[in-house]
C-alpha cells in the first residue's frame, strides 16, 4: 500500500486558507450583526419621530378638548344662575319675574350636556408601541388616568345625568304645554331653540314637585362641573408634559 504524505510546503497553505475562511465568515458574521445593528437604530429612530409625530397631535386633541370643557363648563354656570334665579321666584310666591321671563329662564336650564374626549392619539400610541417611548413617566401615568378611569367616570356621571335630564325635560314641557322651533344649525353644540307658545302652570311651578327638580338639577350641575374641572386639571397639566417631552 502507497502511503500519502503531506509536505512540508502545503502546512502554511492549509493554515492560510484556513485563515482565509475564517476571516470571510468573520466578515460575513460582522456585516450581518452590523446590518441588524443598524436596522434597529433605524426602527428606534422611525418609532421615536411616530412618537413626536403622534405627542404633537396629542397636544392639538387636547386643546380641542380643554375648549369642549370651557364651553361646557360656562353652560352649566349659567344654567345654575338660572336655576337659583327659579328658585329665588318660587321662593317668593313668583312675585320676581313674568310668566314668559320664568319660563324662558327654565329652557335655558341645561345639565344634561356631556364631555366626548377625543381619545383616538391616545389610542394610536398604544396600538403603535410608541407610548413606552414617552420619556416622562408621570405623562405616561396621566394618560393612563384620563383615558381610563377618568373616562369611564365621566361617561357613568353623563348617563345618569342624560338619563335624569330626558324624563324630567319631557315633564317640564309637558306640564307648561311648551312650543318652540328649532334651528340645528345653530348654537355651540346641539343647536338653538325659540320659543313659540306655552301655558304657564302657576300650581305646578309653586309645587314641591317642581321645587325638587330644580334643586335636583342644581346638584347635577355642581356634580358635573366639579367634574369637569378635574378632567380639566388633568388636560393642562398633560398638555404642559406632552410640550416638555418634544424637547427632549
């Protein structure tokens, strides 16, 4: 049998092209680390400006919404100025104002109004991932806070006020046999009314009846814009670290 033999010059060969192999596959390793190195500092990149992109429209939601607030909050002002103005005349046996003055002044006696956050930004930064981007825990915590519990409260106070306002809205006009047109187009939110005709029920605007829905409404107005002026408390300072956080 021959017997094969391995020459002295062919060692540093095999030694050099095992070198050579080692060194390709190190390079290909390196680039493939590399390019996934980069690709994630172009995804963190892309996510970090969808993140300001979406802050940003947060930051016009929430002005959007802390104007609802305002316009809402004025309408019940008003409407608890008129229901101790009723009350006030009730209290003196209707010597203050006219038949037409009391009734004009009831119409204008709104509680049942309710506050619809826009919650879709908030949304898109969850649905995205990018809400773990925010750097400010405590922006994070709040919006937490206001689209959840916040939310749901102000969604449980609105229906039961809504629910209270329809019945006892019906009864009113009811009682005093009111007419009015309407315009839809008009007024801040659901449009404006006038008043047509009506029969003013002397009995029923001196009753307890009558009373009690007054005083029940004026509860609810109070209720509702303390509410308000929490969910409001909120939007600010939210808005105050969502402009912070775009500077970092």
């Amino acid at each position: 049998m021959k017997k094969t033999t391995i020459s002295k010059n062919s060692k540093p060969t095999i030694i050099k092209n095992n070198l050579k192999y080692f060194f390709q596959s190190f390079v290909i390793i390196l680039s493939v680390f590399i390019s996934f190195f980069i690709d994630d500092i172009r995804k963190s990149n892309e996510n970090i400006v969808t993140k300001n992109d979406l802050v940003s429209d947060l930051i016009v939601s929430l002005e959007d919404d802390l104007i609802q607030i305002d316009e809402l909050i004025k309408i019940l002002q008003i409407s608890e100025k008129n229901i101790l103005e009723i009350l006030n005349d009730i209290d003196l046996n209707h010597k203050n104002l006219s038949n037409i003055e009391a009734i004009k002044t009831i119409l204008d006696i709104e509680v049942g109004f309710s506050f619809f956050p826009k919650d879709g930004i908030f949304e898109q930064l969850i649905s995205t991932g990018t809400f773990e981007l925010i750097k400010n825990n405590e922006l994070k915590r709040l919006l937490l806070e206001m689209f959840n519990h916040q939310k749901d409260r102000n969604y449980a106070t609105s229906q039961e006020i809504d629910q209270w306002n329809i019945i006892t809205r019906g009864e009113i006009l009811k009682k005093f046999r009111i007419r009015f047109s309407y315009n839809s187009f008009d007024g801040e939110f659901y449009g404006s009314r006038t008043l047509n005709t009506f029969d003013f029920d002397t009995d029923y605007y001196l009753s307890n009846d009558f009373y009690g829905l007054l005083s029940q409404a004026q509860n609810y107005s109070n209720m509702y814009m303390r509410l308000l002026s929490d969910i409001k408390k909120s939007y600010d300072t939210a808005k105050s670290l969502s402009i912070e956080e775009l500077k970092k």
